[in-house]
C-alpha cells in the first residue's frame, strides 16, 4: 500500500490485449484524461471501490509488448516502472494478458514481476481461448509463477469482483522469475544497483540497458553508470538478444506445463473472415463499400432531425424577436447568438453518426485491419502502417491523432505524419461540406441506391487522404535520417461491438464537439454580432435615409426596403469595412467579403464558418422571417451578376480550401508541443495555406470559364 489511503494500481499489458476494456469496466464512468509528470503523453485514470470500502486509483498504462521501448508512448511505461520514487508508481500492477496467446503476452509480464514490483496476471479472453480449443489451467499457473492469477472478461465484466477481491487481499511477495538471465552482466548490475540503490538485479540491468531514454536518473548519476558501462564493455543488442531467447525458454517450459491444446475442437472465425477482409483484392473494395455506406448514412439518415433542428432554431430566433423588447439586447440574442449556436447543434446528427461507425469499426477490430491494409500503400510515400491510425484518428480531430504518432518509433515518419495529418478530413470540416454540398449537388440517386450527395462527401475525404499521401511522399524525399522502419502489429480477434461503449461514444463526441465548438462560436458570434451591428462614422446611423436615396435615384421599388436598409448597414460595419478591405485577395477564388469573414473567424476552428454564416445573414435580412441557415444561404445573391452566390464553381472552390487548409489553431498548438518548436509548426501552416489558395484559385477559374 502507498502511504496514503489510495490504493495505487496501474493495468499493463500488450495492445489489444483487453486492458482498456478492463479499464472501463473497473472505473465506468469514473475516468479523467491527463498528462503523466513531466510527460506530454496522455494518461487515462479513474477510481473505483474495493470490498471493505478501499479506495482504488487506477492508471492505463499505454500498451506494449516489452520495457524495451521504441516509441514515446512505451517509454512512458519503463519511466514509471524503473522509477520507484515516480509520483504515480503502482502499489500493485495488474497484468492483462491475451488468454488464446498467452505465450507472447508472458513476456511482458516476466519482465514486470522481475522488476520486483507486486503483479497480479488477469487472463483475459479465456471465452476466445476456449473456442479455439486452448484450455489453461490458471492454479497450475499461479503455483508456478507464485502469483494470483484472475480469469476476467474484459467485455463483460466477468471475473471482476474476484479481482477486486484479490486486490483488497493482498498480493503475495514478490519472487524473481528468470534470473539465469543476469549472470553475464552481474559486475555492471551490482555497480548501477549500488548507485541508485535499486531494490532488484533487474531494475539496475534494465536501467544499463535504456540509459538513454531515460529521464528520472541524476544527470551526474547517469554520466558515472555510462563512463563505468563503457569501460567495462557493454553489447546491449546482445544481453537483450539473449535475455529475450532465455525468458522465451522459460515461457515455453511453463506454457507446456499449464496449457492444453485440442486441435480437434479449436475454431479460428477470424482467420477465416480475414481471408476476405485483409484479401489484396476484396479488402479494398469492402473498405470502400463500408467508407461509402458511411459517408451515404451521415447524409440519409441525419437530414430528417437537422432539418428539425435548423427549423426550431429558426422558430426559437423568430419567437426571441417577436417577444423581448426591441432593443440591443434583442438583436444580440436572434440575430447574433442564437444563428451562431444554430451553426454547431445543426450538426450534431451528422457528428453522432460518423463516429457510432468509427466506434463500431473499432469495436469488432476492423479497424486493425484498416491499418493492415493502408501499410502496403503508404509504406512508398515514406509512411508506415503505424501512420495509418493518426490519419484515420485525424477523421475524428487532428489534436489526438497527432498525439497518437507518439505510438511510432521512427522520427521520420512521425514527423511527416504529424505534418500530412491535418489533411485528413476531420469532423469539423464536416458542417462545412454537408451544408455546401447540399447547396451544390442535388438530392438525386443513381440506380436508386448511390446518393450523388454521399459519393461526393466520400469523395472529399479520399481528396484529403489523397493529398496526404502525396505530401508524405513529397516530405519523404526532403527529410532524411538513418533510422530503419520496422512494422510489426497484431490483428485483435473479431468481436460484436458493445452498444453501451458505441452510445456513449456517440454521446461524449456529440457533447464535445458542442462544448469546445459551442464557446468558440458563443464568443466569436457576441464579437461579430458587435462589429457587424456597429461602425465607424455616421452611415449606420443615417442608412434608412441614404438607401431611400439610392433607390429614388436608381429608381427601384421600396418593396425591400427593411432588407436593403439592413445590407447596407453590414457592408458599412467594421465586419463589413475587414471583409470588404481582404476581398481583393479572395475574390479570384470566387470568394465575397461576406465569406472572407468566415475565413477569418473560422482559423480558431474551422466548424465557426457555418454559425459565422448564419450571424451575418440573420443580421443581412433585417425581417422577422428567420429562415434556416441553408435557405438563407440558397438564396443569396451576387451583387454584381444577379445569380446564386453559391454556384458550382464558388461552393466547390469553398470545398477545396476548407480541404486543405490549417484553420486550427488548437492544431497548430499540438504540432509545436509534439515537434518542441516553432518552426514545423509554421512550415506546415504556410504550405497547407498556399495549398489551399493554389488548389481554390485553380479549380475556380477552371470551372467558371465554363459555367
């Protein structure tokens, strides 16, 4: 027990292995997301209750297959277990292994019990086991190994109050596993252990051999181990070549000892489904139909509620107006605040449903075999399969997928992808291309089943990967280092997704994108609902008399005279007097003053266009008539031309730049703390920038020559 009254436990384990699983199921809702101390990489905590009312603090570590790290996210892992003095080291580690491969996951847990450090093994899977015909006898297990061993259900819950109960008991003392291991390197471990006053041989051994990475050991501690190791001579390759073939031996006597095989009766489901899923062929093209059937489903099923939303909202600004005294108050409340929070709930069945399927995907272990798809096409353009789990994150948001580079050991490779990332398409680009692309592609279908508006979405997510790929293999022939590339990952076993862990996935989206896109767009909505309501001189104070007068003049009819006065009143605002003084160098994109400002509010988060949109054309109306967001927007007229502001060329040139461009500043945020300084950072915001114009400067005076 730690010297307070919190039971300190972490959850080791390999990947996919089930501990996350575990981890939810012990803590439920009881969770928090950190930082390790120190460290920028994440950590998951929560609490839960043993019996007799002990209260645990329990720590996921990050998955891995050995304390030999090779990236960011498993040296976190050799730094708090090698690190007794650690502020979150475990009173106890509980080990989750992968019951129908237990021989691998053995490896890890040698390591950590050799380590000194209380264990319990916790058989996950043993439901997988049984029906591949793996049958493991736990007692005969835990004699040997002097531990407890727990059979669990991640997934169920199964096994957990004997695990529970295990923890409030006690565990058994600690006893070295494989020790023959450390006899050819006993003179630089008794010196380390001496030094640092290690409380084990394998502590002070595995100190000698990760030197480097590091980051607890007294720097002059650390520079008398390394004059003292590279006096005696070291081959670290070679102690770990051999320390790997010795603790395998060990594992095979004792695997041979508690587990039996019926070959008669073991079935492999998976191995069987992945001939299809994983064929070089088929694979694709079943990716493809599945992307496609997402894509078609955010569309289809999600318009009935937004058009709910966007009309209730409309209802809701129309009713404020109508009911509250006319007054600053008034305008600020249905013309500026409500509008603005339009633009984010609108989106909430589209944000639902993208990532019920991305947790359904990753639930039944699709996913994996997305990674395992996606290598043999990035590995040419300097990327790995690894990358392939950043830019499918980047789907979701850019911020945790370029954290998620952390899990590859190449710096190269993270580097570029954390660069080529932000292309990705991520969910608050998607208001941004439903609603444009609802104003440019009508609602029709091939065949009656291939939606012209799904295919086109699908097909601005494959031009941000696309682009992607391209700029990785750009970035590849201009950074260079001498590390090698090593992709090694295991496919998990298919399952039936958990509905609870899909709605509350749904659920904590939904809620976040709402909240961190919902005070950006409060804020940002009051701020322009002000610039674009007032204005320097005395034209907005005198616009009912100026307009009568242009109209007179130009002898034009007085029908509209409400939403002319209020035109004006915009154009000669401060929003009105920025957007107009950058249109010079949008307009050859097809852009006008009124998108300009969007462009600009929107680099805090790209999802602010839309609310940015809705604001300023509730203030343009100047009518009770609170019409939705799109039908405003559908109407919009060109000054100039008398045609549809948004016609193919503009809103397809809109589409490419919100592609391709970094308006992000959370992004940009995340790059410079993930590359430690500035300069990738503004690399990438300069070259995603010119990207962007190039691409929408070309695709709209192509396309308007023709249209």
């Amino acid at each position: 027990m730690s010297k307070n009254s919190v039971l300190k436990v972490a959850l080791a384990g390999n990947p996919n292995s089930g501990k996350s699983s575990l981890f939810n199921q012990l803590t439920g809702l009881n969770q928090k997301v950190g930082n390790f101390p120190g460290v920028t990489v994440d950590k998951y905590t929560g609490q839960c209750r043993l019996p007799g009312g002990i209260l645990v603090e329990i720590t996921d570590l990050p998955g891995c297959y050995s304390l030999y790290p090779r990236s960011l996210d498993e040296q976190v892992v050799s730094n708090l277990l090698l690190n007794p003095e650690h502020p979150e080291y475990p009173d106890v580690v509980v080990i989750v292994a992968d019951a129908s491969n237990l021989k691998r996951n053995l490896f890890l847990f040698t390591q950590i019990h050799d380590l000194g450090v209380p264990v319990i093994l916790a058989l996950n899977m043993v439901d997988i086991a049984e029906n591949k015909g793996i049958s493991i006898k736990s007692a005969v297990l835990a004699k040997t190994l002097k531990v407890p061993v727990v059979n669990i259900n991640g997934r169920t819950g199964s096994g957990l109050d004997l695990l529970k109960q295990q923890l409030a008991d006690g565990v058994l003392p600690v006893s070295g596993v494989v020790t023959d291991v450390l006899l050819y390197a006993k003179k630089q471990i008794q010196f380390t252990r001496e030094l640092l006053l290690c409380k084990s041989d394998y502590l002070a051994y595995l100190i000698n051999q990760q030197l480097d990475v590091l980051n607890f050991i007294d720097p002059v501690k650390k520079a008398q181990i390394k004059s003292f190791l590279e006096k005696e001579g070291i081959d670290k390759e070679k102690w770990q070549s051999r320390e790997t073939t010795d603790r395998y031996s060990f594992i095979h006597k004792l695997t041979t000892q508690c587990i039996e095989q019926n070959h008669t009766t073991g079935k492999d489901l998976t191995k069987s489904i992945d001939k299809i899923f994983t064929h070089k062929i088929f694979g694709y093209i079943i990716f493809a139909a599945l992307l496609f059937m997402v894509f078609q489903a955010i569309f289809t099923w999600a318009i009935a509620p937004m058009d709910w939303i966007d009309l209730r909202f409309s209802q809701l600004s129309a009713f404020t107006a109508a009911q509250l005294p006319e007054g600053v108050l008034n305008n600020l409340l249905s013309e500026g605040i409500l509008p603005g929070v339009a633009g984010v709930v609108i989106f909430i069945p589209q944000i639902a449903i993208l990532f019920a399927f991305i947790s359904i995907l990753e639930e039944t272990g699709y996913m994996a075999r997305v990674v395992f798809l996606m290598d043999r096409i990035l590995r040419p353009f300097g990327l790995n399969g690894r990358s392939v789990v950043p830019l499918v994150s980047g789907v979701a948001c850019a911020i945790p997928a370029i954290m998620a580079t952390r899990s590859i050991g190449n710096w190269r490779e993270r580097l570029i992808t954390i660069f080529v990332t932000p292309l990705m398409s991520c969910s608050a680009r998607l208001p941004v291309y439903t609603i444009l692309i609802s104003l440019m592609i009508p609602d029709i279908y091939l065949w009656g089943i291939l939606g012209i508006q799904g295919l086109t979405l699908l097909a601005m997510y494959a031009l941000g990967l696309c682009m992607a790929i391209l700029s990785a293999w750009i970035m590849s022939k201009l950074v260079h280092t001498g590390e090698k590339s090593i992709f090694i990952m295991e496919l998990p076993t298919y399952k039936m997704p958990r509905w609870k862990n899909v709605g509350y996935t749904m659920y904590e989206k939904s809620s976040t994108f709402v909240i961190e896109a919902g005070k950006i767009i409060l804020a940002i909505s009051i701020i322009l609902w002000v610039l674009a309501s007032y204005g320097p001189g005395d034209k907005m104070h005198q616009a009912e008399e100026i307009v009568a007068e242009q109209l007179a003049i130009q002898n034009r009819p007085m029908d509209n005279f409400d939403a002319e006065v209020a035109a004006f009143r915009l154009e000669n605002s401060y929003a009105g007097i920025f957007g107009k003084s950058i249109e010079p160098a949008i307009a050859p994109l097809g852009f006008d003053w009124k998108i300009g400002i969007a462009l600009i509010t929107s680099f805090a988060a790209r999802e602010v266009f839309v609310g940015t949109m809705a604001t300023i054309y509730s203030i343009e109306s100047g009518d009770d008539d609170r019409g939705t967001i799109r039908s405003r927007m559908r109407e919009d007229k060109d000054s100039e031309t008398g045609k549809p502001r948004y016609t193919i060329p503009v809103s397809l040139s809109l589409l490419i730049f919100y592609a391709f461009a970094l308006q992000c500043m959370s992004t940009i945020a995340v790059v410079y703390r993930e590359t430690k300084g500035w300069k990738w950072p503004l690399i990438q915001l300069l070259y995603l920038t010119l990207l962007a114009y190039g691409s929408s400067l070309l695709v709209f005076q192509t396309l308007n020559s023709f249209y």
